[in-house]
C-alpha cells in the first residue's frame, strides 16, 4: 500500500516536471526568436542606422506603406537593414561570382571580374527593389484578403448588429474569431486602440480606415462611423453592404477565370516553348562553334536550365498569387 502510494507521488512529480521544462523551452524558443529578429534589425541599425539619414527621402513612399502592410517595424529600421542587405549582397557577388566562373567554369579572369561587377551590381539592385517592394506586395496581399472576405464579415457583424450587440462588442468578436481572418488583425487594432489607448470607438475606426489598404473595406468604416454618428439603422446598413459585396465579388471571380486563361497562355509561350527554342538554337550554335562573347553554348545552357527558367516560374507564381482570390 505504501509502495503504490510512493510511486503515485513520485508519477506526479515526474509528470509536474515534465510539463514545466515543456513550458519553459517553448517559452525560451519564442523569446529568442523574437531576440534573433529584434537583433537582425538593430545590427543593421547600429551599423548604418545614422549614416541613412541621406536615403530616407528616396524611400518618402515606404513609411505608409510599411503601415498597411501590417510589419511592425520602424521607417528607419527598415531602411537601414535594406541598405545593409545590399552592401552584404554586393560584396558577396563580388566574391563568389568571378571565383566560380574563372575557378570553375574556366573563363578569363577579366571576364570574369566583369561579370562579377555585373552581377554585384544587380544583386544590390535586386535587393533594394525587393525590399522597397515587399511592403507594397504585402499591402497589397492584407487588401485582396480583406476584400474577399468583406461579403461574409459584413454579414457576421449585421447578424451581431441585430441581435443588439454594441459595435465595440462586434469587433472584439471579430477580433476573437478562430481560424483568424484578414479583419481579425484589424479588429485588434481597433480594440487595442479602444482599451489600452483610450480611444472612442469612433476614433478608433478613423485610425484603421486611414492605415487600411483596402478601399473597399475603408468605404464601409467610413459608412459604419456616418450610421452611429446619424443614429441610423446599423444591421440595415451592413445586410446592404454585405449583399454589395457579394455581387462585386461574383463579378471579380468571372474576371478572374478570363484572367487565368490568359496566364496559362503566357506559361505555355515563355516557360514551355520559348525554352525549347532557346536549346534547340543553343545546340545548333555548340556544332557551328558559335558563343556569345566569352560565354559559350554549355554556359548559356547552364545559365537558362538553373537561373533563366527557375526565376521565370517564380516570378509567374507571384504573378498568380497576386490576382487570385482566396475564397
């Protein structure tokens, strides 16, 4: 009797001991996940952080850009680790690009210290735009899952309106919703706006409707805060904009099936064909003894087989994320 009891307790203390080193390495996992990224952006910071003073106006567009995006980093910060980003790539195209060529694939050394330069060149420049792209691509994205999913929110939020269910109450529920939407993310931040800044509800819906990309979803804040301001009929006025929503949506996803018919023609003509073309012309040139400059046929092969055609679905793949809807 008493061995069972010892080793009940000695199960218990195991199984509380288990649970807490489970619990405190995911909590230091997190922690330093976060310290690791925090970190990236203070290293560039610190390195050029004042020296970027003079970029700052080429990059006047990417301040409200990286606020509709939803990327919680500061202007400065993030331009700093753009610039940062492009020095290392620069210095690494410099490096490796004329050591493989005239190490391993034989070519002269100035070729190669040219083509280095020119792949340096466009590594950084390539940096710079990604960067400087990114945010707008990530507004772009928070803005077309937000408008696909507008029919169906306005709808939730007219059944809570109906119910007599306050319009802080409905975006705290939004904010709660789990699988989490496009508007959960908005919803917290009117609801942090409304608890821990000490805002009204109606600032609070100003505040989102001016950092939002959407302009659909902008045109309905704008319309929610007129209905409480005139005391009008809110479960009215989003049933109407839910039913809206629902026939422009019908509408987009006609566009889009004629959109898709002339994506996959485009797929066909330069990722299928045109690098068929491209070998067949290739070969004839490798029997005539034909080249381009320093670069011969192998070269031009190997550039088109491992660069030309994997850059040209990856940029097509964007391409298709970005017009297609999600629902």
């Amino acid at each position: 009797m008493k061995t069972s009891k010892v080793l009940e307790k000695i199960k218990q203390l195991f199984t509380r001991f288990t649970s807490l080193k489970s619990s405190v390495g995911v909590k230091t996992s997190v922690e330093y996940g976060r310290a690791q990224k925090v970190d990236f952006y203070s290293l560039a910071y610190k390195f050029i952080g004042e020296k970027t003073e003079r970029f700052l106006p080429l990059f006047k567009d990417l301040d409200l850009n990286l606020q509709k995006s939803g990327l919680r980093v500061s202007f400065k910060a993030y331009v700093s680790l753009t610039v940062f980003t492009a020095i290392l790539l620069l210095i690494t195209a410099l490096v490796i690009i004329p050591s493989m060529l005239f190490f391993g694939l034989g070519v002269p050394l100035m070729p190669s210290f040219m083509f280095g330069i020119g792949g340096g060149l466009f590594a950084c420049a390539f940096s710079i735009i990604g960067f400087y792209i990114y945010p707008v691509y990530r507004a772009d994205k928070v803005k077309r899952d937000l408008e696909d999913e507008l029919p169906f929110t306005t709808g939730y939020m007219a059944i809570l309106s109906s119910a007599g269910v306050s319009p802080e109450k409905i975006f705290y529920s939004l904010s709660n919703l789990t699988p989490p939407l496009a508007i959960t993310n908005e919803a917290k931040n009117i609801v942090r706006n409304i608890n821990l800044f000490g805002l009204d509800v109606i600032s609070a819906l100003e505040e989102t409707s001016r950092l939002t990309p959407s302009e659909r979803f902008r045109e309905m804040l704008e319309g929610f805060i007129s209905t409480i301001h005139s005391g009008g009929n809110l479960a009215h006025y989003l049933r109407e904009k839910s039913m809206q929503y629902m026939k422009l949506k019908r509408i987009s996803l006609r566009k889009f099936a004629d959109t898709l018919s002339i994506l996959s023609e485009f797929y066909v003509a330069l990722l299928v064909t045109g690098p068929l073309l491209l070998v067949i012309m290739l070969a004839v040139m490798s029997m005539l003894g034909g080249g381009l400059g320093a670069l011969g046929p192998d070269i031009l092969l190997n550039i088109l087989t491992y660069i030309g055609i994997p850059l040209g679905s990856i940029m097509f793949l964007i391409v298709l994320d970005a017009v297609s809807p999600k629902w």
